[in-house]
C-alpha cells in the first residue's frame, strides 16, 4: 500500500472540537500509513495554492464567498483527492441561522460537487446533509471523531448519595451554540439543596452569562477547562444543552469519564447515548428544568458505567474507518 500524502486545510485553529479532531492524524495506526500536515487557508482569496500531495482535507464549512477558492483548489490539484470533513453546518443551526435555505443549500450543493468526498461527523448530520444537497451514499461518509481518551477512563466513577445536591457539570466556549443561557435559567428552577453545576469554559459571553447567575448559590463558574479529567472527576452528570452540535465531543468526553449525560434532541447528540443517560428537550428553561429534575430517579450510577462500556471499542472502530478511507483513496496504479 503507498504511504499517502495529506494535507489538512483549516481556517480556525482556536480551541474546540475541530482542533481537538486534528489530533487524530497523529495516532500511531494512522500515522505508519499517511504522512500528514496541517496548513492555515483563507478561503475568502480566490487562488487556492498548488499542493504536493494525494488527499487534500478542507476543514472550514462552505459559503457562497468560499466557492471561488474551492474551484481553484480543485483546479490547481487535479489529481490530488479532495475531501472535505463538515465540522459545522447541521440542521438545526440551519433553523436557526439561515434565513433563505434555498440559496443556502443551492451553495452547498455546488461545494459538494467540487469534492471527491463528503465525511459528515455524525449520522443526525449525514441525513440533514442528504437531504440538503442530493449527495449519493457512496460520496458521503460518517466518521465520529476522536481526540484521544486523556486518561478520561482512569476517572473513578462518582459516588451519587441522596443526602448531598447532584452536581450537575457543562463546559465549552460561552457562545450562543452551546446554550448555557438557559441552563442558567433552568437552574433558577431547580432547588440549591438538591442541585449544584459547575459551568466551566469561557468566550464573548462570559460577562452575560455571570450577570444572568447572579444570586443563584448553586451556579459555580470555574473558568477555562484545562484537565478534562479532573473538572469531570468533579461532577456526577454532564449536560449538553446546545442549540445546535455536529457531533459533540463533550459528550464523548463525559462518557469516557464514566458519568451519566442529559444531551439536547438535536443533530448527532442523540445516537450517542444510548444507556448512558438521557435526552432532552432542551430548548427552554422549562423544559431542561423539568428533565434535570428528574435525573435523581433515574440509574445514573449505571448510566456512567453503560457510557464508559460504549467507549471501549471507539478508539479502534475510529481508527479503522479512517484507515478504510485511505484505503480507498490509494492511488491508482499507470497500467
């Protein structure tokens, strides 16, 4: 098998779930098989530049602005494979963001022909994806992501006892997405001496979000998350209220830790849980209230062992998907 070349093109190098997926090219099962290299790209010029090598991954979502560069990109590289990993646009940011579908999945389609290659992160988003442009089944793959276990499964599992709160935990970039303006609300609902969360993470909404919490006990803002591990050893469940989420790597995360999640009903969140905890309608304060009321009847302790038992085999199927789709992007032999 010949040892592929790639290059990853990415926009966005701050810190999340793209950055954090990047990682994954430098497992040793992928790395004896790719020689791989991660650039900056600014989609918006519209010469795209010439590349020694065999796969080309674009890592920026699409736009109308974005084509140009695209077509270029293809163009400049013919015979290299390009591929492009979808990290953003899901349905439900679709819903909420786009306010003309029809010219936003007209762009989409047109992107999508100029790739050899569509990988969604998730089966909520490959349906959407579908959907939204035609895409045949054979050009467009599902590949979870996978960031590594960071120790996440040498967490000891939580003691739940009745006679202390529930320590709720949530973390992530403080932005519009990720929904923690109504995790505070709902926690306005929820009793101080039966629940308490950790909210840690930080972002352009930091400021708003410590004025909404104002004068609630049991709402404890610990800042940056920097060991994973140790802010989740911290809690007993984890949830993820977005708005809108590709994939979710937190939830990935929270399994691998052993704790029980409550995951917002939209895009991929929801084939992730499966026993290992529960999903919601997060979309008001009401709602997720209601749901994060209910957690203390429900088998947490099981749930975080159902969770961490699912992460078992994720490292190794991961891996295998992705060497498939080297494998099947191995160049062809001049007769």
């Amino acid at each position: 098998m010949t040892r592929l070349r790639c290059v990853h093109l990415c926009d966005d190098f701050a810190l999340g779930g793209v950055a954090k997926g990047l990682s994954v090219y430098a497992h040793p099962d992928l790395a004896a098989q790719i020689d791989s290299q991660v650039l900056p790209a600014d989609p918006r010029q519209r010469l795209a530049p010439r590349l020694a090598t065999d796969i080309i991954f674009t890592h920026f979502p699409p736009s109308w602005q974005a084509l140009p560069f695209l077509a270029s990109l293809r163009l400049r590289n013919p015979a290299a494979r390009l591929i492009h990993i979808e990290h953003s646009y899901t349905g439900a940011w679709e819903a909420a963001k786009v306010a003309n579908p029809r010219r936003f999945r007209t762009m989409l389609r047109l992107a999508c022909r100029l790739f050899d290659e569509v990988v969604a992160v998730s089966h909520g988003q490959a349906r959407w994806l579908r959907a939204a442009t035609g895409l045949k089944a054979d050009k467009l793959q599902v590949l979870h992501p996978w960031s590594g276990s960071q120790q996440l499964d040498r967490v000891a599992l939580p003691t739940i006892a009745p006679e202390r709160p529930l320590v709720l935990g949530a973390f992530g970039r403080f932005s519009e997405q990720k929904g923690f303006d109504t995790l505070i609300d709902a926690m306005a609902q929820l009793d101080p001496a039966r629940f308490s969360l950790l909210l840690g993470g930080f972002g352009a909404d930091d400021a708003a979000l410590r004025a909404q919490a104002a004068g609630l006990p049991h709402v404890h803002f610990v800042g940056k998350v920097g060991d994973v591990p140790e802010f989740l050893s911290r809690c007993d469940v984890i949830v993820v209220p977005s708005r809108w989420e590709a994939f979710g790597q937190v939830v990935a995360e929270a399994k691998l830790a052993g704790r029980a999640v409550l995951v917002a009903d939209v895009d991929g969140m929801p084939e992730q849980v499966g026993d290992a905890g529960v999903i919601a309608d997060c979309s008001t304060a009401e709602t997720l209230a209601a749901a994060m009321a209910a957690l203390p009847a429900q088998p947490l302790a099981a749930m975080g062992i159902a969770g961490r038992q699912i992460m078992l085999t994720a490292e190794r199927e991961r891996i295998a998907a992705w060497q498939a789709l080297f494998a099947r992007h191995q160049p062809v032999a001049a007769a």
